[in-house]
C-alpha cells in the first residue's frame, strides 16, 4: 500500500523537489500540499507550490495556505538563498489553478480523521502549520501514522551557527511538536549536507529530456550558486527531498533514537536544536535523528523519479 502523505512547505528550491518526487514516487499518496511561510512569503510559497504543480502537469493535487507568520517570533525569510519570490533563478510559468480556501490544518484535520492512523505528515518548511494544528485538534494528534522533517542541526546550524533555518523561523512551534507523543523522524543539516546537487548531476537532470525539467535544472543551478556564494561551498544540500525520500526507500539511511530538544531562550542559541547523543539525561528518546544516507541510492532515485512524471 502507498504511503498517504500531506507535504508541508515553503517553496524554496528543494522544496520544489521535493514535491516532484513526492508526484512521481509509486510508494506515495500525497493526498494534498499545505503551504506556510518560511524561505518566503505565504502568498509565494502558496503561488510557488501551485507553480511546480502545473509545470509538471499535475492537476489532482491541490493546495491549502497555512500560516502567514510565526507562532511568537518575528517573521524571517530566506531571500538570499531563495530570492524573494522563493523560487528565483528560473522561468515557470503562472498556474492556472487557485489555492483551496480551506485552511492548512482544517484539511490535515479532515485528512487524518478520513484515514485514522495512516497519514505520515511531512514537514520541510518552519513547523508552524503542524504546531497549529496539534493545538486546534488535539484529539487527532494520536490518530496521526507518523511526522517526518527537514529540522534542525546537531553539530551545526545555517541561519546562526547552531540553528537551522526551518526551527529558527519558528522555535516555539518546534517546540510544540517536539512534544507530540507521535513517531517523529528528523532529517538535520548533518545528514542533508550528505546529500549534495552539484553542476554534474543537473546536467544528467537535463539530459533526461523532459520539457519540465529544464526549470528544475535552471532552479538547482541558481541554488547551487547561492550555496556557494552565501557558504563558499560547491554544491547545494537537497534538504527536503531527503525528508520524502526516507519514506521511499528507508533502507537508504542510518538514524539513532535521541532526545532532542529546542533553545528557546538562549541569546546566541535561539532555535537551536540540542541532541543529546550521548543520552546523558536519562530522558527516553523522542524522535529518531537520520544520520547518514546514501547519496549514490539517493540520486539514483531521484533522477529515475524525476523522469517519471507524464509517462
Ligand atoms: O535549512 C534548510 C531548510 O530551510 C530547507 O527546508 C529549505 O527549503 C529552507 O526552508
Ligand atoms: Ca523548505
């Protein structure tokens, strides 16, 4: 049986990605995306998601806004690595369809009472409309399959040294699902650095010989571009799609159970994501941590996906 997922995020170039394989993959149902501030604007993110939708000639997913601003904080984007609109550095067309006027958690509500404990949420954008919506439906949180993120850094951040984007944008709202007695699985930057784009496996995306892809390459090329300018590294983490891969083929990884908590104090460590790797606290582990994955599988797949679409 396929996995029946919602895809929640914030379009953003591996988020991009990550929706096409999240389309493509024969293990997966994404029964609907929910869209939430993050790399940029909600109203972005929401016209960036439909975008990718209609460029790859999907029509039967649709797409539900969440939240415009953060739990507590003040709202942060990423136009340096994103661009303003999200998704710059490539010409997709204007969708034709409109985003649903249902709200973001209504329809993860709907979703996970339609099908009690089958539905994995998965979550590559801040945590606000997952958080948002454990506190409107706490009676349907135990009826969720599982939660799997793109969140957090062990050893390192990439918006401050020690906080990684998606938890920074929101820590409050991490906070809130660090808490949900459910079983939460989190892909860190430590192991999305694991999995990087680089100019030569674009140039094998463009080869495949899909009309739709050329964006998706010009996409990878400009975010390959802002790594190297805003971290002087060659290459891009693909982030998301590792969070939708685990799904597909979990044999591609190695994880620990650890108990990970969020700064919420901390001057310096705002958003900060604290592992305790060595189980110093004696605290039982709450989410398995992915540490490492093989990218040799994990582009393999991803290239094999990204031609699926329209066959
Ligand atoms: O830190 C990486 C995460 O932040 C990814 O989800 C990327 O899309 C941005 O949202
Ligand atoms: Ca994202």
């Amino acid at each position: 049986m396929r996995e029946k997922i919602i895809l929640d995020c914030d379009p953003g170039h591996d988020d991009a990605v990550a929706i096409i394989l999240a389309v493509a993959d024969e293990k997966l149902e994404l029964l609907g995306i929910t869209t939430v501030v993050g790399n940029t604007s909600l109203e972005n993110a929401t016209n960036n998601a439909l975008r990718i939708l209609n460029l790859v000639g999907v029509k039967d997913v649709e797409v539900y806004p969440g939240a415009d601003r953060p739990l507590v904080r003040d709202t942060v984007l990423a136009p340096k690595i994103h661009g303003y609109s999200g998704l710059e550095g490539a010409e997709i067309p204007e969708p034709h369809k409109k985003p649903s006027t249902k709200h973001a958690i209504d329809f993860m509500a709907e979703m996970i009472e339609k099908h009690p404990n089958e539905v994995t949420i998965v979550t590559t954008g801040p945590l606000t409309n997952f958080a948002l919506f454990a506190l409107k439906y706490p009676h349907l949180v135990g009826k969720i399959k599982s939660h799997v993120m793109m969140a957090g850094g062990i050893a390192f951040g990439n918006v401050t040294p020690v906080a990684e984007f998606n938890v920074f944008a929101d820590p409050e709202a991490m906070s809130v699902v660090l808490g949900l007695d459910i079983p939460k699985v989190m892909a860190p930057l430590d192991l999305t650095h694991q999995a990087v784009v680089d100019h030569e496996i674009v140039n094998k995306i463009r080869n495949l010989g899909k009309e739709y892809l050329k964006p998706i390459a010009d996409l990878l090329e400009f975010f390959i571009g802002a790594y190297k300018r805003y971290f002087g590294i060659d290459g891009a983490p693909l982030h998301d799609p590792c969070a939708v891969m685990y799904l597909i083929d979990r044999d591609m990884f190695e994880w620990e159970e650890m108990y990970v908590q969020v700064e919420l104090k901390g001057e310096l460590t705002y958003g900060q994501t604290v592992a305790d790797i060595w189980h110093l606290g004696g605290k039982d582990p709450n989410l398995r941590v992915l540490k490492k994955i093989d990218s040799k599988r994990f582009f393999e797949r991803l290239l094999d996906d990204l031609q699926k679409i329209g066959t």
